[in-house]
C-alpha cells in the first residue's frame, strides 16, 4: 500500500509543483523587465489556481508594467486588468499587503477617468497601516508625493525612523529619499545606520555602492559594496542584480576603467536587456 500512497501522493502534488514553477518563471520574466512573457505565465497560474491571490496580485503587476510601455489605446485596457488583479488579490486575501501597496499606487496615479482617486489610495494606506505601520508610512508618502507635497512626504518617512528607530527598512528608505534630494552625506549616514542595525541587510549594502557612484565619493569603498553585493541573491523586493553591474560599471568608468565598465554594463544588459540607461553607458564606453 505505501507505493500506492506515494504514487498518489505524488500526483496530487503535480499541480501545486506545476503552480510554483510558473510562478517561478513569471517572476524570473518580471525581473530582465519582460513583462509580456512574465503575464502570460502568471494567466496560466491564475488559471490554475484562481483563489492564489499571490498569481493574482503578479498578474496585476506584470499587467502594470505592459502598461507603461503600451501605446495610448491600450493603455486604458491594460490598467484596468492591473486595477481588477490586485483587488482581486486583496478580495482573496485581506493581508495581502503587496496587493493593497499596488492599489494604492494605482489609486494615486491613475487619471480620474481610469478609476484613479487620491481617496481610494488614502483608503488602501489606512488598511495598510493596520496591518503593518511602517509599511503604511511608506504608503501615505507614495501619495504626498503623487500630490506634489514633498514636505509631508518626508514627515512621513522621518516619522517611519522615529516610530521604528531599529528597523533597518525605516532608515532605508529615509535614505533613498536623501538620494533624491541629492543630499548623499544623509543618504549615507542613514545606510550605515541600516547595516550597524543589521549587518547583513544587502539593500543598504546596494545604495552604499550607488552613491558612491552619485557623490564621487570613496569609489574603493563602493566598489567593495558592490561587488558583496553581486555575490547575493536578492530577494523580490530588492534591487535586481542588474543594477548592480550598472553601478559598477559606472564606477569604472568614473575611475576611467573603460574595459572593466564595459564589462559591467554587458553583464547588466546580459540579465535585463531592457535598460535603455545602461545600453547608453555602454555606447559610452566602447
């Protein structure tokens, strides 16, 4: 009877395997920007599994980036499957917050017309901040700055620091918004804040590397950071590997290094070809 069992076993599991694998794929098309390939694996999923709100809220987000590159006509069709995914996500599964982020940043930048509303994104944020405060800070800064109100934007962010002052996330992103400032002596303390927090968090690993880049600062340091950095494995809400070579590459080239930058940018373009910033720095350079 146990070879039975197994055999059985084994095939009841075939589908779920079959679930994981395009997921796996769809993923894998998401991040070398693919995003066509990426939603027709992720409509097989859904397929498959229609009550995955996981496939659910991908699909919305491969949807989202076909959207962006979309001609004016098929702009308005494939938004509207971006918005239906994600609430579908959120209908399945209330703490989806991944879902409800994607909501909110639908929410806050789509016309009127296409069901955008500054009111539904703020609803989605509140729901995001019972769930997850920090994340809802970032949330409710996403809309501030969609609304142009750059100084409560930053509240939110400083506020995310001052509630959560050991969270490495928090002072992420208060860095990242330092960057955009072009303020990178604040950008860098609090990246270094994030790793004395926890050594290991590669996010602030990256941005240590890029703003090396950005302030032609301690260009060995950031080398350093970089090249730790491409020796991980990130994870799907951190920055692809590709952007890594591409900041190194641009770190070579500021130190002159014409043959290393070109390598870094090939290997870039070599796991995302669509890079229009990195298919131009290495015209630079060859």
């Amino acid at each position: 009877m146990r070879p039975i069992i197994a055999v059985l076993a084994g095939l009841i599991a075939l589908p779920l395997l079959a679930q994981n694998s395009l997921m796996d794929q769809g993923r894998a098309a998401m991040t070398r920007s693919d995003a066509e390939a990426a939603s027709a694996l992720f409509e097989k999923a859904v397929a498959q599994n229609p009550t995955s709100a996981d496939a659910h809220y991908w699909l919305g987000s491969a949807y989202g980036s076909m959207a962006q590159k979309a001609s004016f006509f098929s702009q308005a069709s494939l938004a509207s499957k971006t918005k239906e995914e994600f609430e579908k996500a959120v209908e399945l599964d209330p703490n989806h917050l991944e879902a409800r982020m994607g909501l909110v940043e639908y929410y806050a930048f789509a016309p009127g017309f296409m069901g955008g509303s500054f009111e539904k994104a703020s609803a989605q944020a509140a729901e995001i901040r019972k769930r997850d405060p920090l994340m809802g800070h970032r949330a409710s800064a996403f809309i501030y700055s969609q609304q142009k109100k750059t100084a409560e934007a930053k509240n939110e962010y400083l506020a995310e620091v001052k509630e959560f002052p050991k969270s490495p996330r928090a002072h992420l992103d208060l860095g990242i918004l330092h960057i955009s400032e072009k303020d990178y002596k604040a950008a860098g303390t609090e990246f270094d804040t994030a790793l004395t927090l926890d050594p290991l968090y590669m996010p602030a690993v990256f941005r240590i590397g890029q703003i090396a880049v950005l302030s032609n600062g301690n260009l060995a340091h950031g080398e350093e950071m970089l090249r730790k950095y491409l020796a991980y494995s990130p994870k799907k809400d951190e920055p692809p590997l590709a952007r890594a070579h591409y900041w190194l590459g641009q770190l070579f080239e500021k130190q002159g290094k014409k043959a290393e930058a070109k390598a870094s940018f090939t290997a870039s373009l070599k796991l995302n070809p669509n890079q229009k910033d990195v298919a131009e720095a290495l015209k630079r350079v060859s």
